[in-house]
C-alpha cells in the first residue's frame, strides 16, 4: 500500500477528536483543582473543530466517495451528514450534563475522555469500509459505553447495568464476529466492496453466506436493542447515570444506523431479500413489544428505554423496503430520534437536582407552573416521538411509512400506524401530567446557561425540522443516491 | 494428509471438552487451569493452519501471562459458587433445548455437504522459508495501520476505564510522600520537643478490669 498524506487530511475529523482527548487526558493531569472547568473549555473547542472539519473534509471532496488507508476508511455523504449529526448531540450532551455532573462530582476529565473516545468510536463506524475496521469502532464505543454506565462508583445499580450491558454486549459481539468469519470464509474479503463483488457472484445458493448475514443480523439487532435482543435497554438505561443514560440513547443509534447501513446496504446488498423478510420480523416485534410495555412503566427512564425500542422497528421498516427512498428515511430517522432522545433526557438532567434524581413520570408533574419553557420543550419533544405534526417526527414517521407503502408491504404500514398510534398514549400521558397535574415538588430547576440554551436549541429543532424538512432530507437522499 | 485431520480432531476434541469443564467446574481455579487447557490446545489448531506466529503468542502472552494472573486474582475472590450453580440447573433443560436445536442447525449448514474438502479446496501450504511473523508485521504497519492504530485507541480507553472504576483515594492508608521527605531539614523538621500535659484516657469500666477495680472505683 502506498501511503498518501491525503488520507490524513481525509481522516481529519477523527483525527481531531482523538487529539481533544488526548488532550484532555493530559491537561486534567496537570491543572490544578480549581482550573479544571477548563477541560470543558478544551472539549467544546475541539467538537467545534471537528465539526468544521467535517465540512472542509465534505466540501473540498463533494459528493465522490473518498477511500483512503487501501480502502479501509471512506468518506461519503452519508458520514459527512452522520458525523455532523453525533457531534451535534455529543456537544447538546456535555451541554446538558455539566451541573449535573459536577453535583455528583462527577465531571472529571475521565468522563470528557471517554465520552470523546465513545464519539471517535462512533466515527470510525459510520466511516468504516470493512468489517475489521467496523468491528473495532464498535469495540471502541462499547468499552467506553461500559465504563461510562458504571461512572458513578457509589451506585449499586450503575454497576449492575454495566455488567448486564457488559456481558449482552461481549455476546453481541460474538455473534458479529462469528456471522463475519463466516461471511468471510465464504467470499475470502472482509472489505465492503469485495464483499458485495463476491456475493453478487456467488448469489443466494451459498447457504455460509445466508448462515453468516443471520448471525451478523443478530449482532447488530443486539447493538440497536431490537426485539428479541432488547432486554438490555432498560436496565442499563435506568441504572445509568441520567447524562450517559442521554448520550447511550442518542449517538450510538445513529452508529447502530450506519453499521447497519453499511453492511447490509454497502457489502449484502445481493442478500437483500434474506434480510429484509428477517429485519421485517424484527421491526414487528420491535415496535408492538417496545410501544405496549412501555405503557407499564412508571419509571420514565425505563419508559424512554422501551419507547427506543419501538422507534428501533421504525428505523428497520426504511431499511427493509430496499429502495434508496427507504435508506433515505430510514437515515431521516435515526437522526431526528438522536436530537429526540437527547431532548428528552436532557430535560430529565435539568431537573434533577443535588441528591434527587428525576426517574419517575410523577417528578414530571406540574412542569408547566414550575417552569414553563422547560416544560414546553419536553412538549416539544414528546409531540415529536408521538409522530404529530408539524413536528420532526411526523416527518420522520411519514418518510418511513412512504418508503414501505412504495414497495407494497400496505400491512406492515398499517401494523406500524396501529402501534404508534398505541404509543401515543404514553408520550401523551407525559403531556399531560406535565400541564394537568399538581405539582408534587417544589425544586428548583436548572438555571446553567449552557444546559437553558441546549435544550432551546433541542425543542426549538423539533420544529424547525418537522416544517423545514427538505435541507436534511436533501442531504439524506444525496447519500443513497445509487 | 491423514495424521493432520487425526491431530485436528485430537485438539478439537481437547478443546471442546475444556470449554465445557470451564463452565461447570464447581471450583474456580479449576476451571481456570481448564481454561488454559483450551488456550493450549487451540493454539495447537492454529499451528496446524500454519499461523505458527498466532499460536506461539497464545501460549506466551494468553497463557504465560494473563492467565496467571488471572489465576492470582480467583484465588483471592471469595466466590459464592452454589449461588451460581442453582440458577445454572434451573435453567439447564431449557438451555439444553435451545443448544440442542442450534447444534442441529449447525450441522446441516456447516456439515460436510457445505463445508467439504471438495466444496471449499485446501489452501496451498507456504514454502520452506516462509516466515509468517514478518508477513504479519509488514502488513500490520502497512495495509492494516489504520486498524492497528485503532486498536491503540482501545487498549488506551482500556487503561483510562480501568483506572476511573478502580482507583479511589483512600484518606485513611499510611501512604508517605515521597517529596515531602527528601524535603526534610536538620532543624526543627526531624525532631521537635512539645512539652504537653500527660493525656487522661477514660478508663474502661469497671467489668473490664476486675484486678484494678477498687482503684478505678476511686477514681
């Protein structure tokens, strides 16, 4: 292999957010005491530079998939938008987090560290070209994920969730793993494309290859928390510290996404009507099981746990239609359920307080007395996982259903309107006890700057999206463009 | 040809058998030593694909050092063992179940009629000189450093994890720095005579010491 410098440039973001955290590591070593906001300083410096430099890398390269590293890495417009995307949420994320964190001693460099290695694993998924190097990002993430539900030391249930997380987790990635030696024993290539080349010569007789894409399907269905791999999702939600319970459900997803996307899309498109009838079967019991239990819970982490389950199945529905609308949607999705979750979880930070945590539905009563911008952005948000319009998640919603109507499957479009319709209940009832109900305490809630302007920015996108959605549907569609 | 498939089925056979004592062994050294059974006997297997390279860093690095290690650290766990054991029975039919349909699927897929020497031909084998330490390191640095360096990423996130779950500054250990006592001084830093009152402890009572009691009675 002929190495270039180019490929450096290309790599840029990446690049970047491991140097922040290095960074980080570092200054958090030497700075005294009372200076150490300034890893907060050092960390938002560094996703506003790789923000930009997701936008110099995307705009000198154009719409051209770029490869670099002998074909390892890419570039395209599908990680542009991505990475853009978890950046945004990772910033809303230590936004939200700061006060927090800091009551709970808990915002200590380790936690920026991790959060930005988490991201870098992110990245190095949505912008991976091959199994290895998508199985590493995945490793990345997930280390960093594990330590981070265990980050509060003191907490007997964070070091439960972290354990249950561990363990699914490492079984996940054996299924992964094994699917790919599989798929690799039977097309000797663990690159995307040589892959796909393989396959479309080899075609749907080679029963190692079907056996191999069940197993990886199993792999990443346990990453998304689909059903039947979902038991995971609450527990390590609730036992999470409410801040990493808001990045887990946010940025991961949109990694989830392009793992997806990437393999089935990218390396079995040639199987794709052996993974959509199982992805069918997925997204069904995803969105019934997901909406009907979360109606039971009383915990509103738990409940946002099982409400990311059913938008998991919505998120799969795009996928399986197989049209390049449908990646498009499905791609529409998984970002507007990131900025959703993080709003959602957001305002669970805010109101939680110096030895109180906000995890029942009954703190969210009477919001709108005790403050009622905070309580029109959960609204928002809450509005906006229910799937009603103008808001983002109509737009999603419908995006999706389009896609699956298009191919025919009118029954599956009913069977989803049918469970979100049931979901409804639940996002509503939120609503309502924010607006309706007497309030049971009377604590303050947060004042930081930071965390006010995160989640104005956080409700206000639900609506700017939901009426504006041509911009990053655009930019979606310009992705899949075959 | 024929030796080999007799080797491999040997080591399989060693390998399968540990993996299952590692699960059921009541005693966790136990299944620890079965543990290092497998390594050992897989690294035979990867010998005999000649990933001579791979087989002999099992045995140093997985074997000679992390098990060992990891040895030290069940030893000193006090592991509630039959606490584990009864969930593991009560579960076993379904479990059994479940492996036993799996096992069959397996077969039908990964069984002869797919998998056969005659579906997928043996790779040629490597000549003489061959050496596949150097192949491995050209192509880790080479084709596969952008991988590599990942790998760096998450064995530093490793560290950092660690450290942030483990470590915890503990007030109360006799813990004497360093700095401080090179710093010391001939004058009043090593020996300092503070003229103070004789301390009253409470004594004890009376029960405590039956010999001195009349005195403490005193007192």
């Amino acid at each position: 292999m002929n190495f270039q410098a180019i490929d450096l440039f290309t790599l840029l973001p990446e690049l970047v957010v491991l140097i922040t955290a290095c960074t980080v590591l570092i200054a958090d070593l030497y700075l005294p005491k009372e200076e150490r906001d300034n890893n907060q300083l050092i960390t938002f410096a560094g996703l506003a530079a790789a923000l930009a430099a997701v936008g110099v890398v995307g705009l000198s390269f154009g719409s051209e998939p770029t490869l670099a590293f002998g074909g390892a890495f890419i570039r395209d417009p599908m990680s542009d938008l991505l990475k853009g995307a978890v950046l945004v949420v990772t910033l809303l994320a230590f936004a939200y987090s700061a006060r927090y964190m800091r009551e709970r001693e808990m915002w200590v460099g380790e936690f920026h560290v991790l959060v930005l290695f988490a991201l870098l694993g992110i990245m190095v998924m949505i912008s991976a070209n091959g199994f290895l190097t998508m199985y590493l990002g995945l490793e990345l993430l997930a280390l960093c994920l594990y330590a981070l539900v265990a980050f509060n030391r003191d907490s007997g249930a964070g070091a439960e969730a972290a354990m249950k997380y561990f363990v699914l987790g490492a079984l996940g990635s054996g299924m992964l793993l094994y699917g790919v030696s599989m798929i690799y024993g039977a097309t000797g290539a663990i690159g995307f494309e040589a892959v796909a080349a393989a396959v479309a010569a080899d075609g749907m007789d080679n029963k190692i290859l079907v056996f191999g894409l069940v197993f990886v399907l199993i792999g990443i269905a346990f990453k998304f928390g689909a059903v039947p791999f979902h038991m995971w999702i609450p527990d390590v939600y609730q036992g999470a510290p409410a801040p990493v319970a808001l990045f887990l459900s946010s940025a991961p997803k949109v990694a989830a996404f392009a793992m997806a996307a990437r393999i089935l899309v990218d390396a079995l498109p040639a199987l794709s009507a052996d993974w959509s009838e199982i992805l069918i079967i997925l997204s069904v019991l995803s969105m019934g099981i997901g909406n009907v239990v979360a109606i039971a819970q009383s915990n509103i982490k738990r409940m946002l746990g099982y409400s990311t389950i059913s938008h998991v199945g919505f998120i799969f529905l795009g996928l399986l239609a197989g049209s390049s609308e449908g990646y498009a949607a499905a791609m529409f999705y998984a970002v507007a359920y990131a900025l959703m979750a993080a709003g959602a979880f957001g305002v669970l930070v805010m109101i939680s307080h110096q030895g109180f945590e906000a995890e029942n539905l009954d703190d969210l009563k009477g919001l709108g007395e005790r403050d009622p911008w905070l309580a029109a952005m959960m609204t928002m948000v809450m509005f906006s996982m229910a799937g009603v319009p103008p808001l983002v998640g109509f737009m999603a919603k419908l995006l999706v259903l389009q896609a699956i109507i298009d191919i025919g499957l009118v029954w599956l479009a009913l069977v989803a309107v049918a469970f979100s319709i049931v979901g409804a209940f639940y996002y509503l009832r939120v609503v309502k006890m924010i607006y309706f109900d007497k309030p049971e305490i009377d604590a303050p809630v947060d004042g930081t700057r930071d965390a006010r302007i995160a989640v104005s920015i956080n409700g206000l996108s639900m609506l700017v999206l939901g009426m504006f959605p041509a911009a990053l549907l655009s930019l979606c569609q310009a992705a899949f463009v075959a | 040809m024929g030796f080999e498939k007799f080797l491999f089925y040997v080591f399989a056979a060693i390998t399968v058998f540990a993996a299952g004592m590692v699960v059921t062994r009541r005693n966790s050294v136990h299944a620890v030593l079965y543990l290092v059974l497998a390594f050992v006997s897989s690294a035979a297997l990867w010998l005999l694909i000649e990933a001579e390279f791979l087989g002999i860093v099992l045995v140093l690095v997985y074997v000679g050092a992390v098990m060992v290690l990891f040895l030290f650290v069940v030893m000193m766990l006090d592991v509630e063992i039959a606490a584990l054991q009864a969930q593991f029975i009560k579960h076993l039919p379904v479990g059994l179940v479940i492996a036993g349909l799996m096992l069959f699927n397996l077969f039908l897929v990964l069984g002869p009629s797919n998998f056969g020497l005659d579906v997928i031909a043996k790779p040629a084998g490597q000549p003489a000189g061959y050496s596949n330490t150097s192949v491995l390191g050209q192509e880790l640095y080479t084709i596969y450093v952008y991988q590599f360096e990942i790998a760096a990423v998450i064995l530093l996130v490793a560290i950092v994890a660690a450290i942030r779950l483990t470590l915890r500054r503990r007030p109360d250990t006799k813990y004497i720095d360093p700095a401080e006592q090179v710093k010391v001084k001939k004058g009043p830093d090593r020996v300092r005579l503070v003229s103070m009152s004789a301390e009253q402890t409470p004594r004890p009572p009376l029960a405590a010491a039956p010999t001195s009691g009349d005195k403490e009675m005193a007192q």
